[in-house]
C-alpha cells in the first residue's frame, strides 16, 4: 500500500442497470486502472457518455463496481462500513449547481456536510467561515443560493464539500451550465485550493483550455482510458483525441496546422502566450 | 429589406419595486432578411430580453417591434401569429419536451398553427431531417433518447414551424466538442437550405466568429457594437472592457501586433489564424533572402 | 422577475419580535390564539386584541400589510357573521321581518366571533411576518424534537420542508421557462373551454414533473456525497438561546391569560 495514493481504481468494471431486466446494457467503465496522488490535479477527458460522470460516482461510493475494486486511502469503496469515511475523503461537485444545494441560506448550505458528520458546533462555524473564505463566498454567507450567479453556486457547493475537510474534490463538469465569467471564477479556484491548500483535484471535463491547467489527463472513450501522460503529451497524441470524439486546444491546433505547412514551431504549444512566445521566437530568428 | 426591427425599445423588470432593473434601455436594432446575426453579452446584459421581444414573449414598455414592417404587438392574434412566423429555441431546450413521441412533440407548432395532417406530417419530416432527428427516432419517446438527440428533437420542434427568423439561445450549451460541432453544422446547413434569417444568441466568440457573418454586443441593455464579424472582432481592447472573452485566435494576433509585428487584426478563426501568420512568415523570410 | 417573488409572507426587520427566538415566538403565537378562545367576555376579548394591535406596533410590520393579509379572508368573516347573526336567537328582537329575527343576542355573538378570526389572523401572521420560513422550519423542528420518542421523524419533516423551501424559487423559474418555451411553439394558455385549459396545461406539467424528478435525483447524489443519513446524529450549525426578549414574551402571556381569566370571571359571557 503506497501512502501516496488517495484514490486507486484497479481492474473496474461497471455497468448501468437496465429498467428491462431482459436487457443487459453494455459496460460503461472497461477494466480502468488509474492511481491518483495526493496533491494531484488530475483531469480526466471524454466526449458525452464516455463513461467519464460514471468515474465520479465510483470515487466515492455512491456506486461500487461490478468487478474491481476503487480503494480511497486503502479503503475499499464496496465495503459499506467505510462509507461515511470515504466520503469524507473525497467529495463529488455536480454540473448542475442548482440541484446540489439544500439550504435556504449559504452559511447553513455549506454546514449542511459538518451537520451530517455531528461535528460540534463551535467547529461548524470554523469549518463553514474558512471554507467560504477559501472561495472567496464569505460576503455572500446570508444570502439565499437562488440570488447567486451560476459561478457563485458552484463555489458555494465546492465550499459545502470543503467543510467536511475532503482531501480529494473530484468535480464533474463543474463549468458546463456556467456563463464565460463563472467559468473563470471555478477555474481560478479549483487551482487555488491545489497550488495553496494542497487539496487533490480530478476536474472531468470536456474543455481542453481547463484541462491543460491539469498535472496529468486521462482521456477516455466508451469506458476506457485511450490515453494518459501531461497536458504535453496528450495534446501531441491528436489522432487518438480526434477518435475520441475531442478536440485540441485552438492554440494547440494552430501551432499543429502551421507546423505541417512547414513552420518549425516547438512542441508543447497549449495556451495562446505558449503561442506567441513560440510565435515570435520562431519569426524572429 | 428589413425582417424584424427594434425600434427605441425599453424594457425594466419589476417596474416600482425594490427589485428594478432596467433589462433594455433605448434599443434600437434591425435585422435584414436573410442575415446570419450573432449576438453576445454576458449574463445580464439584455440580451434573453430582448430576443423575447421579437417573438411578442415580451411586449415592449416603450418603443414597437416591427416584423416586416408591421407592429407584432396591435392584437393578441399578431401576437400569436409572430411566433410562427419567429421561431424563438431557448437555452436548454431539451428540458421543454413532453409528448410520449418524438414525433407528436415536433408535430406540437405546426397543430398549434392549425395545419392538416399532410402538412403537419410534411413539416415534421422536413424538420427531423434539418435537425438530424434520424427517422426511426420519430416514433420513440423523446425521454429514452440521450442528451444531444433530444436536443436535436426540441430544435426541430421549432424548425417544423417553418419560421422566417430563426432565433436560437445557446444552442450548443453544455455539449461536448463534437455534439457542438454538430449543432452548428446543422444550423448553417438549415440556413443555406432554406435561405431563414438566423440569430443566434451566444457567450462563445468562437462559435459566434465561426458562423455569424453579423455581431451585435449588447451590453447593459444597450448596443454597444453592431457591424460585420471582422470590425467588432478587431476590436479586441474593446470587448474586452466590456467583460467579453475575446476568441482566442484574436488574442494571439492582437497580443503580436501588441509586441510589435504588422499584422491584420480581423482574426477570429484557426482557418484566418492560420492565414495571417504564415503569410507573415512566409514573406517575412522572403525579405531576408 | 419570478426569482425576486417573496416567498411565504417574510418582511425582514430588526424589530423586537423579529429578534425573538422563532421558538418562543411559535409558543408565543400558538398561546395567544388559545386565548382568544379561552375569553368568553367582550372586555377580555379586548384585552387579547389591544395586545395584538400592541405586538403589530412593536414589529413595524405596517398595518396596511396586515390588513392585505385580511381581506383574503374577508369573505369567511362575513360569512360567519352573518350565520351568527341570525341563528343565535338570544336577547331581546331588534328587527323582525319574514322569518328572519335578528336578536341582540345574535349581534353581538356575530361581532365577537368577528374579532376573534380577525385577531387569530392577526396574530398567526404577525408570526410569518416576522419570521424567515427557514427560522420557522428551523423552530418547529427544534420545537417538535421531544416527539422523536414516540418515532415521529422530526428530522427528517423538517429537512423535506427545508429541501421544498429552497427549490420553491428554482421551480418557480423552471414555469416561467418551460411556458414560454412552449408559447414560442405557438400553445396557446388559458383560452377557450375547462377541458381546453386543462389540455394546455399538460405541455407544462409534462416538462416539470420530469425535470422535477430529475433534480430530486442529482440532489440525493449530492446528499449522499455530502453524509447525509437520514436525521441520526446531526448537529447544528446554529444553536438558539432564549433570551430576556423571549422570557419577557412568557411573561407577557402569563399576564394575557391572567387577565382574561379575572375578566371571565366578573363581566358577562357572550359566549
């Protein structure tokens, strides 16, 4: 047993329950292996239905594989003793953020977790200011969810998963229903809680431009993982990107398209200042 | 000629209540026939208000709504005639499907206009086709379908009105990469096809760059930018004070004129990226030689 | 905008009552209207109606508001006033024409049993006015909380009544979407016959109940996420104390019921 591993999917298999027991729908996660260190920010890749929400509910119990085991911090997941515990290890943030909030007011939102765990008052309100200060929520602490802006739920329900003192934060496309400027905001504190409170991120997503902020992505198509490595490597692989149903990132493609009309740009090229730097180095010399 | 127009439209929500905000603040705007406008703004801005506006959702509290050059709003009959003729696709429409066949649920605007059963069944099958709504989905339920062939099925919901303006509210929201793709493809075939008048209302420059060939910012219920794709998108300082995000093609360019190099600032696709900068290379190197 | 409805009936302030302890004002409310039916005399009644006109004073809640909050109900009060009024038979005849007699007896039954429903309301708003529907929930449950003895899920009320406050707004605005989306298809609502209406209703309710469905499934996942199980063991982020206000509003029922019971005992009883 690594102590370094938070999360590790060996051998899993999964599949949906079908509402005709006739039926047996094909399996939506295929023999997945995957290792997820502490401190990790782990983006994991793939077009609708590519089995990629279902790695969510399998990280935290809310379901258990069909074969394989998913262990967080050793604790297998199918053991119903270690629910409580895994959960308050790693926590799952939704797409839709309406849907994830219970309270009528922030504060009480975020406490919702502690409340459940029987955390003692006074640790509560500690638990609760520090995590709305994490996400930059704490002015809106008494004002009611359906007031805020789609990035600010978003925040308030990463705060509500913050409160319980998870390690692991694994969002399922967290930025799919919000507006460019909420985007922004989950983004910069996704990072945020990696680079300063050491918390481990897996954001799944089918934005390139978030994913290339991760320390490693997965790529997965119909339940398997096709590809693994940084944002540099797997943005090189466009082939296998192509097939599964995803794109490069705009500045990743330029710089690609540009290199076979015979420029020699660098490798590596994922975000627009990767670009003009490499741009005008490239022109200049 | 003119298809829709705004003329001095205001519209505040909760008009003497603490809860006043001023939506549309003096707008006008008019549409030519066959134009393929894009419109952006961001949360807030007036934009979902004002496209309300030119289906008669909303009734404007000052100014007219001109469809051909008649006022939309004279009776409750123009009111509900202009739906047909603008047919308006909200955000997320897959949300508003409800008959028990994806059939009867396309067929829901052309009976409400009261058409027989040859024309609804024409005008269904003609609007599967442009959506993509492959013929032996007609007959299932709309809810056993996934995320992006129900939203192709509420698209051609709107489609089978047969509509003069087209108007479509983030239409590729939420989708991934392909299913975007997808959407876009099928809007712009449409349009080719049947030569509709398209507005779409977007936060995505890029899918606005890509399709439109005319923009329109709105921005505190006002517009702020109105012409062709390439002078609002060379514009880049300009949308970006107005809290848009810019396509990230027009930020490369303008960050390497910002450093200096002579280059065209009307770059908002990879296709016209790509253009302009090996261009400039090409002749850059040729003047070494 | 649909988002900016109030719901329920909340005017928030700081006014002494607001302050209160949602417990205390839920003990406070529930004894007062015991007291309207414990007096029996027009002088007692009175002092049980100054009191509430007192307690209206003292939350700031205009009484323009409140009197909104009566002619709701206006129709019931007439209603009642006027069964009174003419099938108590006591008293001496004021006015005798066909078969109806109206007696002094009738009158001033009919006029007390106007007072108590308008001083019931009175109170049982005054409750929702000044109090958050969360703080209500929030002191029934703690209110009720000795019932979990007997197994009444107190809890579990309580959480479900928390859950429907919070997505009344959200569905709220899930109407307003889903009708002029289908108004945008041409559906025309609330024209033509009973049977009409009801049809066109279906394209509206069709879309809630299932989207409906489908938020009650991603909220229990984001529960489950989130420890809940079930009321057991929960601890709360907020914990009430009563303070001097709220014993001062004992106090003052204490001296309500006092009073009303002297001036039961030496003035006439009407009832």
């Amino acid at each position: 047993m690594n102590d370094d591993i938070i999360i590790s999917f060996k051998n899993v298999n999964y599949r949906y329950e079908s509402d005709d027991e006739e039926i047996s729908l094909p399996l939506a996660i295929k023999n997945f292996n995957l290792d997820i260190h502490k401190g990790e920010f782990i983006a994991i890749l793939g077009h609708n239905g590519s089995g990629k929400s279902t790695i969510a509910k399998l990280s935290n119990a809310i379901i258990v594989p069909e074969s394989g085991h998913v262990l967080v911090n050793g604790m297998d997941t199918a053991d119903e003793d270690n629910e409580l515990k895994i959960r308050q290890t790693v926590g799952v943030v939704f797409q839709n953020p309406d849907n994830q909030l219970v309270a009528t007011v922030v504060e009480e939102d975020v406490a919702f977790g502690p409340e459940n765990l029987g955390v003692p008052q006074k640790e509560i309100r500690q638990r609760v200011d520090e995590a709305l200060k994490a996400l930059g929520m704490y002015e809106y602490r008494f004002s009611e969810p359906h007031k805020l802006s789609g990035g600010q739920k978003q925040r308030v329900a990463i705060a509500g998963i913050m409160a319980m003192k998870t390690e692991c934060i694994v969002l399922d496309e967290p930025t799919a229903m919000l507006d460019p400027q909420g985007r922004r905001e989950v983004v910069k504190y996704m990072q945020k809680l990696n680079k300063e409170l050491g918390l481990t991120i897996v954001l799944i997503t089918h934005y390139m431009d978030e994913a290339v902020l991760a320390d490693r992505i997965i790529v997965m198509t119909n339940g398997e993982k096709v590809a693994e490595g940084t944002p540099k490597q797997v943005f090189a692989e466009e082939k296998i990107l192509e097939n599964a149903g995803l794109s490069l990132p705009d500045s990743a493609r330029l710089a690609s398209d540009l290199r076979k009309k015979g420029m020699k740009l660098p490798d590596g090229i994922l975000t627009p200042d990767d670009f003009i730097n490499a741009y005008s180095n490239y022109v200049n010399k | 000629m003119k298809i829709l127009e705004a003329e001095n439209v205001t519209y505040t929500y909760g008009a003497g209540t603490p809860f006043e905000t001023k939506a549309l603040d003096n707008v006008s705007l008019s549409i030519e026939k066959g134009e393929f406008v894009g419109i952006i703004g961001h949360t807030g801005s007036g934009k979902s208000t004002l496209i309300q506006h030119f289906n008669a959702l909303l009734e404007p509290q000052k100014g007219r709504i001109l469809f051909n050059g008649n006022d939309i709003n004279k009776s409750k009959d123009t009111q509900r005639d202009v739906r047909f003729k603008v047919g308006l696709c909200f955000q997320y429409p897959e949300y508003q499907l409800f008959e028990d066949t994806v059939y009867k649920d396309i067929s829901f605007g052309p009976k409400n206009m009261g058409k027989n059963n040859d024309e609804i069944d024409r005008m269904v099958r003609s609007a599967a086709r442009y959506a993509g709504v492959k013929d032996e989905l007609l007959n299932k339920s709309p809810f056993d379908l996934s995320g992006g062939e129900k939203r192709r099925v509420a698209i051609a919901g709107v489609m089978a009105m047969e509509p003069e303006v087209l108007i479509m509210d983030e239409p590729a929201a939420g989708l991934d990469p392909r299913g975007k793709r997808n959407i876009f493809s099928l809007i712009s075939n449409y349009r080719k096809k049947t030569g509709s008048t398209v507005i779409i209302v977007s936060h995505s420059m890029e899918d606005v760059a890509a399709y439109a060939e005319r923009v329109v910012v709105i921005d505190h219920g006002k517009v702020a930018m109105d012409g062709d794709v390439d002078s609002v998108f060379s514009q880049a300082d300009k949308l970006l004070s107005l809290g848009l995000n810019i396509p990230q093609m027009t930020y490369i360019v303008s960050g390497l004129i910002k450093k200096g190099y002579k280059l065209n600032p009307a770059v908002y696709t990879i296709e016209k990226a790509e253009e302009v900068l090996f261009s400039y290379f090409k002749e850059k190197g040729e003047k070494k030689c | 905008m649909l988002r900016d409805a109030t719901i329920g009936q909340f005017f928030p302030g700081d006014s002494y009552i607001h302050k209160m302890d949602p417990r205390a004002k839920l003990v406070f409310s529930f004894g007062a209207i015991i007291a309207i039916f414990v007096c029996k005399t027009f002088e007692s009644l009175a002092v049980v109606t100054l009191a509430a006109i007192l307690c209206v004073f003292v939350s700031k809640i205009p009484f323009k508001t409140i009197f909104k909050g009566l002619k709701a109900v206006i129709f019931v009060i007439i209603i009642t006033a006027v069964i009174q009024l003419f099938y108590v038979k006591t008293g001496e005849t004021l006015v005798e024409f066909w078969k109806i007699k109206i007696t002094t007896g009738g009158l001033s039954n009919s006029i007390f049993i106007c007072v108590r429903i308008i001083v019931l309301i009175l109170y049982s708003s005054l409750l929702t006015y000044t109090t958050s529907p969360t703080s209500l929930t929030d002191g029934m449950e703690r209110l009720f909380s000795p019932l979990k003895i007997i197994h009444v899920p107190v809890g579990t009320l309580a959480m479900m009544m928390t859950i429907a406050l919070r997505f009344i707004p959200t569905l709220n605005d899930e109407i307003g979407k889903i009708m002029n989306a289908q108004k945008a298809r041409g559906a025309d609502l609330g024209n033509g016959s009973v049977i009409n209406r009801a049809k066109a209703l279906i394209p509206i309710f069709v879309p809630l109940f299932v989207n409906s469905f489908r938020r009650a499934y991603e909220l229990a996942f984001a529960m489950e996420c989130r420890c809940y199980h079930g009321g057991e063991g929960r601890t709360r982020l907020k914990i009430m104390t009563l303070s001097w206000r709220d014993y001062i509003s004992f106090t003052v029922l204490a001296v309500l019921y006092a009073g009303i019971i002297i001036l039961n005992h030496f003035f006439t009883h009407v009832i």
